[in-house]
C-alpha cells in the first residue's frame, strides 16, 4: 500500500513506539503523586514539555499537554474570547478555511453574542495580511489563521499576520496542526501567541497534542477538576503519550530540512503529472505549500469513486467531496478558495510521508490518469462536457 | 468492517449495463453536479418489454453501484415491473446500504421512471 494520507494520520516513528511502549510498563507512576515513583513520571512529563517547548521557541510554562488538536482549538478560542468578553471585545476574525474544530467553536460563541468577520482566502488559498488589518476593529479580540491549511496545504503569511495583531494588541492564535513537524514554526519569530498542534499529524500518538498560550494569557479550563497542567486542564496526564509525542516532535523538527529536500522534488513530480490530465486543476497556491501536499480538482467525476478505485490499486488517499464528508455540501475549503460544487466534488488529496519514493509518485500518478479516464468514461456529466452540451470550468 | 456490502463493491468495481444506448426510446436524467450525483438511464422497449437498459453515472461508489443493480432488475422485464421498482428493492437487491447512502438508491428508481416518461411521451408507449 502506498499510504498518501498522510494529512490524515501518520504512522508513528519507531522512536515513539518505543518510548510509548517502554513508558506504559515502568513509568505508570500518577505524575502528581509526591513519592519517587511519581516524581520520575513528573520528570518524564517536565522533560516532554521543554522539548516541545524548544521545538517551537516557546518556554515550558508556555505549554499545556491537551487530547490533540481539536481540544487545543476549543480552548484557545474560549479563552480569548473570554479575556475578550472581559474588555466587552466581542469581535473574531477567522478565515473562511480553518478546521472545523475553529469554525464549530466559533458557531457557538457567535451564539454567545460573538461577532465573526471570515477573512477571504483567495484563489490560492492564501490570506492577505492587508485584509486581515483591515478586518481588525476596537472591539477585536482574537484573531485566528490556520498555519498551513489541511486540505490544500497552503502556507500562511503567519509572521506577517502575526505582527499586525501584535501592533493592534489583539490575541493570535494559528490552528499549526498541519504545520508543526513538517515546516519550520517558531512562536517568537512568528508573533504568535497562542498555537495549536496535534502529536499524530507528526509520527507522535493519537489523543495527544498541546496548546502553546503566551505568557500572560489566562486560559479558561474546558475540563475542571485537579491542578494538573497548572490548572489549566485537569485530569491525569497521558505520560506515555506525552513524551513520545515530545521525541517524535524533537525527531520531525530535527530533520525539517531533509524533509523538505525530499518530499518537494516527488510532491512536484506528482503535480507535473496529474496536470497532464484535461481539464484538471491544482487547488493552492504552487509556492507556498507545504512540502507533503498535492491537491488537485478533476472536472467529470466524483472524488469517492476516485477513492474507492484507487484503493483498489493500493493508494490511500483523501477526497473534499460531499460522499467523503457525509454531508450534502462538497469541502468548504475548496468551496472557499471559489471551486464551484460540481468541481469541488472531483477533489483528490495525496498526503505524502517521508517513505515515497519516485517510483510510488509514478504509479499514483499512472493509475490516478487510469481512474480519472475510466469514470469519465461513463459519466454523462462529462460526455455532455465533451459533446458542447456545457462549458468546461477547469 | 467495509464501507459497504460486497455486493455494492461488486456493482461498483464491475457494473453491469454501463454505457450509452443509440436506439433508446426511452432516457431519462436525474440529480444534478451540484449534489455530486446524476445518473442516465437509457432504455430499449418493445412490446412492452424492456428489452435492454443501459446507464451513465457520475457520483459516489453507491451510485455506481445503485445504477447497475437497477437495471440488472429491470433488464428483460415487462414495462409495468420495471414502473414498480422501488429505491428499497435496488437496496437489499445490494444487501444493504448506509443509511446516508440510501439517496442513490432512490435516485435509481427516479432515474428508471424519467426514462419511462420519456418513453411515454415519446408517443411510443401508446
């Protein structure tokens, strides 16, 4: 199987199975407790937290260990949006893509009396840093940008962005789950104040991930119970998943530059490739992508078709179309940078890991033109397409 | 456990009557790109028998599979049989499908009574 779902999961490095496994039969002490047992689980947490802590230029008591990603965006945006409530700032402004962990919390708060200003994200998928200024008012209290977005891959000028908050005084915070581990993220250079990461989008373990929160900033609990996590997420911690999230952190950040090296040569070879079928499309901006994505639109078809045939063929890989999502609505990432429903359902999404080969992207990209021509060839969208019974819109 | 039943993947991988039918007296299209489904149905009727179908699809594995399994039902059989197939049939004739799935099923059936429609005024249905 050639595994390009990368964006999805990852498969968890050896390192993290081992520290993972070795951790759960010998370091079950509860990190809380004050005998030596317990203290070396503390150890194993405090030294899990300072390496993720370095790996993005954050202090140690800048981090708190949450489930994963998901946990660490709702409580980064109740959070602002209550050190905003305090100050009668009741204004958000996020983009039109973010992760729906972003844009269901929001739904909630704007239920609360929030009001959301959705950023446009372009054509390519790309926030404007001018628009994001523009958008900013007296009453702003957070304003939230995915790092590099799940879908298509695109990168954010999040420094940029970051810097115009800093300079209105309004909070920060990037959705950075499918950032951390894959390109270069550090909270200082970048003027972040408040980020988000999940532990198996980077070869960590499931039901792991932290949220990085600026000094200064008070978060609001979303589990109330002990003083674990200096009282900001109670329960106890997932030790064994925590540092092995911590060394599969450490291992990515480690080799940020060889990942690049060697997943951008076959990522573009794949995307020199699948432009060669008619009528298709890249969706994201070409430059600023991150190194693992290719997303592409094919005119005619259906994305889960696509998915199901070429499982077939051993790829596993994603798809924004409504079949995929269970909803009626294809991907609102794609809706958003204006692919229109009947192309938005054609979507491909290949994640790659660090395992591809040339040889892989050249089988991907043989057998993804062999499906695409196969349900063109008995779907009567496309036959009217090709009669001049309609326009072509890729 | 699968997405779906063997047999949907059987009529998915491999479906039956696909195509286009040059003599149709009958062709029916239903859905549209917009809900990511539309299906064709073509159909050959004599003596009130239908005596070949053949069906385009654009949509999600179940789709595919619900055209195929439709027409398989309704191939060689009197006009007023193929008028009573119901979504429900197509479905268990499929063993089953995702509650979230069962539009295609419909959409089948829906398909299957455009075609007869259009056969009907055709004029050639009498």
């Amino acid at each position: 199987m050639i595994y390009a779902d990368n964006a999805a999961t990852t498969k968890m490095s050896a390192a993290a199975v081992k520290t993972l496994t070795e951790l759960i039969g010998t370091t079950y002490g509860n990190p809380s407790s004050l005998y030596t047992f317990g203290q070396e689980a503390k150890e194993v947490l405090e030294q899990a937290r300072a390496d993720v802590a370095a790996s993005i230029g954050a202090d140690p008591k800048e981090i708190i260990f949450t489930s994963g990603g998901s946990e660490a965006d709702n409580q980064a945006l109740i959070s602002a949006a209550s050190i905003g409530a305090r100050k009668n700032k009741k204004h958000i402004i996020p983009t039109k893509f973010e992760h729906h962990a972003i844009l269901h919390t929001l739904n909630k708060l704007e239920k609360e009396g929030f009001e959301i200003t959705l950023l446009d994200v372009h054509e390519n998928g790309l926030v404007r840093p001018e628009e994001v200024e523009n958008a900013i008012r007296e009453d702003t209290a957070l304003v939230t940008v995915m790092y590099a977005n799940n879908e298509i891959g695109t990168i954010q000028p999040i420094r940029e962005i970051g810097a115009i908050c800093r300079k209105h005084g309004v909070i920060f915070h990037t959705d950075a789950v499918q950032a951390v581990g894959h390109i270069k993220v550090n909270v200082e250079e970048d003027n972040i104040d408040m980020l988000s990461a999940s532990g198996h989008k980077f070869h960590g373990p499931k039901g792991t991930g932290f949220l990085y929160a600026k000094k200064g900033i008070a978060l609001t609990n979303l589990i109330e119970g002990g003083a674990q996590e200096r009282g900001k997420r109670a329960g106890t911690e997932n030790v064994p998943g925590i540092a092995a999230m911590a060394v599969a952190l450490k291992e990515s950040v480690a080799a940020l530059d060889d990942y690049k090296a060697k997943l951008t040569p076959v990522r573009d070879r794949i995307i020199k490739g699948l432009s060669e079928i008619p009528h298709s499309a890249l969706n994201g901006d070409f430059e600023h992508r991150v190194p693992s994505n290719i997303n592409f639109c094919f005119e005619g078809i259906e994305g889960e078709s696509l998915l199901l045939l070429l499982d077939d063929k051993g790829i596993a890989a994603s798809s924004g179309s409504a079949c995929t999502s269970g909803s009626l609505d294809p991907s609102h990432v794609l809706l958003a940078i204006g692919r229109v429903h009947d192309v938005a359902h054609g979507s491909l999404r290949l994640s790659l890991g660090e395992d591809i080969t040339d040889e892989d992207a050249d089988y991907i990209v043989k057998s993804v033109k062999e499906v695409v021509e196969y349900l063109r060839g008995f779907s009567p969208v496309w036959r009217d397409l090709v009669a001049g019974k309609g326009t072509f819109i890729l | 456990m699968a997405l779906y039943s063997e047999k949907v993947m059987d009529h998915f991988r491999n479906p039956r009557n696909v195509g286009v039918l040059e003599d149709a007296n009958g062709v029916g299209t239903v859905g549209n790109a917009k809900c990511g489904d539309i299906m064709k149905m073509y159909l050959k009727i004599e003596d009130d028998i239908v005596k070949d179908v053949k069906f385009e699809t654009f949509g999600c594995g179940s789709a595919i599979a619900s055209s195929s399994m439709a027409t398989e039902l309704i191939k060689g059989k009197p006009v007023e049989e193929a008028r009573k197939l119901t979504n429900k049939a197509v479905a268990e004739a499929l063993d089953g499908l995702p509650d979230y799935k069962m539009h295609c099923s419909v959409l089948a059936q829906e398909a299957i009574e455009a075609a007869l429609k259009d056969y009907e005024e055709n004029g050639q249905g009498g």
